[in-house]
C-alpha cells in the first residue's frame, strides 16, 4: 500500500501531523520520557498465506469444473471437427487454474480479505516483531534514562502496541500501556485518528510525567510526530 493511499486510507492530513507533532513535544516538557509514534500499512507481506489462499481457490475451480470435462471435450471437438488435440484438455484446466491462482492472489490482496485469510496468531506476531524491530532501529531503546516508549500501529492488522524501554517497565506495568493502546484502537477504527493519536500521547505523557518527571537537563532524544513506515518483511 502506498503512503498517499494509507494516509487517505486513516484520513490524515498535514494539519493532523503537525498537530501530533506539537502535542508529543508539549507532552514531552514535562518528562524526561521520550515518546515515538509510527504507523506502517502492514507489518510483514503475507505473500505465503495469499499464494497459499490462491492455491485452495484454483483448487475448487478445478473440482468444479472437471464433472464437465466430457461437455468441455465435445465443444472443442466442435470447434476442431472432431479432430482436437490431445493436449487441449489438459491445456484448459492449467490455463483456468493459473488463471484462477492470480485473480484470487490479485483479490486477497485487499486489506479486507486479507485480515481474514491470516491466521490471527500469525498476524499478532508479525505485527509485535515489526514493533519491537522499528523500536530498536528508531533508538527508542537508547534514551539516556530508558524512558522511551513506541506508539505502533500497523494498519491492515487493525493492531496497536505500545512497547515501553526498560527504565520505563521497572516502574509502570505493561497492562496500562496495554488499556491506552486499546483505547487508540477503538478510535482509530472510528476514524478518529487524530484525535485518537493526541489522545494516547496525553495519556502516555501522564504516566511519564508521573515516573520520569522533568528536570533541568532533558534533550529532546528522538524525533516528534508520526512516522510513516513504507517497507515491510516478506513472511
């Protein structure tokens, strides 16, 4: 999925990420804490489990159509005045297979379809893998106090995590996190995305401000704002 596309897709605009951008910095003035937030169309391809869809589809089509293998036989016989080659049967179901195999690979591909095609377990894990693997190649795992925290969204999953560093897991339990990033999920899936976003970094910036208050060295760390994630791993 394109930016442009994921972007209309959760109805943000330039105003949106300035707004977020703004709010991550006036939460970030009273913590030491660091907060980063990125959202990725989809945390891994899912090509194996399409291709796999795709297979068991050209599969049916073939046990529908070989009952009408004779009346498949006699048209050709038509057309060739009884004088059709042997190969053109078999000819016909390859070629309605194949064909069968990329309509319905070009079809699961729609985020729709394709929640439903993948395992469940499959997609939690991929989606807490691509969380943990940017929370690393972001640096949030490197902040002077390990107070960062990941505010992750892959959209096509329909999931959210928040990954907390471990200074900041030491004094705040994974289950608060775990209430705000259920909450941001819940709005988003009512296309409140902005406000979903602002929202969830207020109430991140409150359990910082109340572990890791600020004092007078506190360098902004890490980016502010929305991070859009374009790649994704093949799995």
């Amino acid at each position: 999925m394109k930016t442009k596309t994921l972007l209309k897709k959760l109805n943000l605009n330039e105003k949106d990420f300035d707004d977020i951008k703004s709010t991550v910095a006036e939460v970030e003035k009273k913590t030491t804490g660091e907060i980063a937030v990125a959202v990725t169309a989809e945390s891994a391809h899912y090509s194996f489990w399409e291709l796999l869809a795709s297979d068991l589809f050209a599969a049916v089509v073939l046990l529908v159509l070989l009952p009408f293998a004779d009346k498949i036989r006699m048209i050709y016989r038509h057309i060739y005045w009884h004088n059709e080659p042997g190969w053109i049967l078999p000819l016909f179901f390859i070629i309605s297979c194949f064909a069968a195999v990329v309509i319905a690979f070009y079809v699961v591909n729609i985020p729709a379809l394709d929640r439903l095609i993948i395992p469940s377990a499959v997609k939690r894990a991929c989606v807490t893998h691509r969380a943990f693997r940017y929370f690393t190649e972001s640096g949030v795992y490197d902040t002077k106090e390990h107070s960062g925290i990941l505010i992750f969204v892959s959209y096509m999953e329909r999931q959210v995590r928040i990954v907390a560093d471990s200074g900041i897991s030491a004094k705040i339990s994974q289950d608060l996190w775990n209430i705000i990033a259920d909450e941001l999920a819940e709005n988003l899936r009512k296309g409140k995305t902005a406000e979903a976003f602002t929202n969830a970094i207020e109430k991140c910036g409150e359990l910082l401000a109340e572990n890791f208050p600020n004092h007078e060295e506190n360098p902004n760390e890490l980016e502010d704002g929305l991070v859009i994630l374009e790649d994704a791993e093949w799995f």
